[in-house]
C-alpha cells in the first residue's frame, strides 16, 4: 500500500506538472507574439522538453504513464495490476486540474476559468486518433523490444511532431484534456469538446493497441 501511494503520487505531480507546462508555455506564447504558430512553436518546445524530463526521472518510480489510456494498455498488457489502475488514473485526473489551476494563477489570471475553445470537428477527431494511436504503438513497440530507456525521447518527439501534423494539436491524453478545460487560454479546450476529444482518445488506443499485437 505505502508503494502505491508512492507511485500515485509521482503520476499526480507528474501529470501536474506536465499540463501546468502546457497551459503556462501556451499562455507565454500568446504573451510573447501575436502569430499564433510563434506561440504553437513556443508550447511544443516547452512541452517536449518537460515531458521527456518527467518520464526521465519519473519512469522508474511509477512507469511514467501521466495518461489514463497509457496505463490502460499496461494493464491489457499485463504490466501493471488492476488495483494500480484504480490508485494512478484519479492521480492523473486530479493532477491535470491542479496543474492548469497552477498555470493560470502563474500568469495571474483566475485560478479557476472554463474554456470557450471549441476545438470539434471531423479533422480533429481524425487528428486525436492519429496522434493517440501513433502514441501507444511507440510507447508499446519499444517495451516489447525491451528498449524502455528510448521511451523518454521517443514519446517526447511523437507528441512534438503531433503538435504540427495533426489538425488537434495532438492532446492524445484524456486527464490533460480534462484538465485543460479549466484554463480559457491558448491550450484550453471547451467542456463541450471533451467528450468527443476523449472518445477519439479511445479510437486511437484500441488502433493503436491492436496495431502492435498484428505486428508482434
């Protein structure tokens, strides 16, 4: 029990951590230019950066899943038990929120806003397949090649080049999605947008997921 604590709560201030990076570099985008891809570029970089950090340092206390499909397909896989399903996915949920609270009150704005992005359409359900998909089969490739210490850079350069590829900005993620509807900023999404954007996410898992096992 006092490992699972543990590992919970490195996958709370892990997610935590890595929305307030997403929702803060995106505010100091639009802070710092008017051009909108100037401040897309500007949250990609941040965020790469950071996320390969925190799975770096995070990996080997809880695995460094900070996304509720990814410790989904570690349970399909085995991996992990279903009892640590139930401690990291309320973690990541729960630290997507606090870390999008943090970012706004960072650039001191409301602590709480609900975003008005609508982001939904047929390309961007198309898009958050794509990039959700592409993200298992990544992350499921190299731990079946045994090459887990690739995950960290590898995962951090498929987000990076989803940000400019797919047509979603490749949010691939449902805790971050939640958690950024509470920030009516540049990386926010709107509450109406969520579902749709989470049933993509789970498009893409179950494509993703089968896709290795056809190619195993």
């Amino acid at each position: 029990m006092k490992k699972l604590l543990g590992t919970g709560l490195a996958e709370f201030f892990g997610t935590l951590t890595l929305v307030c990076v997403v929702v803060g570099s995106g505010i100091m985008g639009t802070n710092l230019s008017n051009d909108a891809g100037v401040a897309l570029l500007i949250n990609t970089v941040s965020t790469i950066f950071a996320l390969a950090l925190l799975i770096l340092i995070l990996g080997p206390v809880s695995g460094a899943h900070f996304n509720p499909l990814v410790t989904l397909a570690m349970l399909a896989s085995k991996r992990i038990s279903p009892v640590t399903v139930w401690a990291y996915i309320p973690a990541q949920i729960l630290g997507a929120i606090v870390g999008a609270v943090l970012a706004n009150l960072m650039f001191n704005l409301s602590a709480v806003q609900i975003s008005d992005n609508y982001r939904v359409s047929t390309g961007t359900f198309i898009g958050e397949v794509l990039a959700t998909a592409g993200l298992l089969i990544v992350i499921l490739v190299l731990l079946q090649r045994d090459q887990g210490g690739l995950i960290p850079v590898s995962v951090a350069a498929w987000i990076g080049s989803a940000y400019f590829f797919t047509s979603s900005t490749s949010f691939a993620n449902p805790a971050v999605t939640v958690g950024r509807m509470f920030s009516d900023t540049f990386a926010g999404i709107s509450p109406d947008s969520v579902l749709p954007f989470i049933g993509a996410q789970l498009v893409g898992a179950a494509i993703g997921i089968l896709g290795v096992k056809a190619i195993k």
